[in-house]
C-alpha cells in the first residue's frame, strides 16, 4: 500500500490535540495546549483534570504561525499558557460559541466563528492558502451535552500558489460517534488524512465525552480516509481509554495499514 507523500506536508505532534500543520508553506496550529506536567486544566462546571505529560515544544518555539483552528473552548485545547503567549493578532477559527468568548473575554479581535458546513480561508505567503470548513461534532450525547461548549471538526484544505490542492485534513475534534459523522464523507469526499481525537474520556458518573478505541475505529471506517492519525489519548486524567484500545481495533477490523503513529516531538508527513 502507498504511503504518506513527504511532499504533502507535514504534521508535528506536540501533545493532547495540538499538532503543527505545515503545507504550501503555511503554518497552521491546532487546539493549542501548552500545559505542563501536573499542572490542571479547567473543565467547566467545577470539573479539573491534571496533566500527566509535557508539551514537546513551547508556543515560543512554533511561532511564527499563520493560524489556529480551534475544536472547542476547553481547557485541554485552549490553556491560560495559549491564552498568554499566543500572538494576539493571531487569526483562530473555532465554533460561533468560542470565537465570541476569545473577541471579549481573551483579547483575541481575530477569532472567526464558524456554524458547521461554513467555511473560512485563510491566506498563507505567496498566494496559498488554507480553507477551514466547521465539520459536525457532538461532545457528548443526551441532556449532558448542555453542560459543554460547542466542538466542531474541521476540514483544511491547503491550496499552493496558483490553487493546486496540496493537502486536504480532517480533524475530528473532541467528538463522539453519531449520525453527523456520516454526512462527512458525503459532503466532503475523501480526505488525506484524518486526526482522530480519542482518549476516552470520562467525566464523573461514568459518561464518555470524547471517542474511546472502538469508536475511533468506528470513525475512521465512517470517514475512510487516505491515512489516519490518533491523538489526544494519554495526557490527562480523565483520558480511560489508551492508544491501545484504538491500535487493538483497528489491527482486528483490518485498517491498520490506514494508520500512522506519532509520539510526541514527531514529524510524519501528511
């Protein structure tokens, strides 16, 4: 089987959900989480977790970056390190719900809020550019899914100078699997790679937020992409289900050869 073309770009893994993105020479963070071991991240509604890792890089150290794409305003995604150290002139787009709350409460004027299947395009040097297009998501299923902000997937799509299509990225978000995951596929095609956010987490009284192993399987059969990336599994303690779980299910249903595996402070190509 072909695999990853170096020439696409590349993905760097700096912990949680925050990767670098880079292609047709831009730069593009994700869910930026720069917390460091045993410090805690606020969940809302009195809810903490401790982080059991530290970041492979410093936000100091990835910078310049033309962009944020942002899944939801949590604090495993969006710390008080992003918060301070971040570029405020720096272009983030998220859901309609965090780009509010980033304008007027975090000073950062360049949030772009987004309803799911809008997009927005973001300009790189020399003419490329990024388009970010909001995915569905659902944090959670039933009437818990009130007491979380809203979380959104997303599709980049890195065009070159003169429009060739360099890359075309799905980011799962912090999602679990539902009805609006099939609509993916249909609206976008096939994409190159998918980052799958897993880890399982649970929050008090047993209820899952984010997909375990078996549903992040469940994912990538539903999205079939190109390659797929998992992330977002080990560093907090609400995270229940391990790397792991989701390389067991995916060895069984026969997709493993799908799958690329990136520690921290890694570089694949996309």
């Amino acid at each position: 089987m072909t695999g990853p073309n170096p020439s696409s770009g590349t993905l760097s893994f700096v912990g949680t959900a925050t990767c670098l993105l880079e292609c047709a020479g831009m730069r593009v963070l994700t869910d930026p989480n720069f917390l460091h071991r045993g410090q805690r991240a606020w969940l809302g509604h009195g809810l903490v977790s401790t982080r059991l890792t530290d970041p492979a890089w410093e936000p100091e150290e990835l910078t310049p970056i033309d962009a944020v794409v942002l899944s939801h305003l949590h604090g495993d995604h969006w710390d008080r390190e992003s918060r301070r150290r971040l570029p405020r002139s720096t272009p983030i787009v998220t859901t309609r719900h965090a780009s509010r709350r980033l304008q007027t409460r975090h000073g950062f004027p360049r949030a772009i809020g987004l309803a799911t299947w809008e997009s927005h395009t973001l300009a790189g040097p020399d003419g490329a550019t990024c388009t970010v297009t909001a995915l569905p998501g659902r944090h959670a299923l039933g009437p818990v899914e009130r007491l979380l902000p809203p979380v959104m997937g997303s599709l980049l799509e890195f065009r070159a100078p003169g429009g060739r299509t360099a890359a075309r990225i799905y980011l799962s978000g912090d999602t679990l699997v539902f009805d609006g995951l099939r609509a993916i596929r249909e609206h976008v095609g096939e994409v190159d790679r998918a980052v799958l956010h897993l880890g399982g987490t649970t929050l008090p009284g047993g209820m899952m937020v984010t997909m375990d192993g078996r549903q992040g399987a469940d994912a990538l059969e539903i999205v079939a992409p190109r390659r797929a990336t998992p992330v977002h599994y080990d560093d907090y303690t609400v995270f229940r289900s391990p790397l792991a779980d989701f390389v067991a299910e995916v060895e069984r249903r026969g997709w493993a050869d799908r799958v690329d595996l990136v520690a921290r402070g890694d570089t694949i190509p996309l």
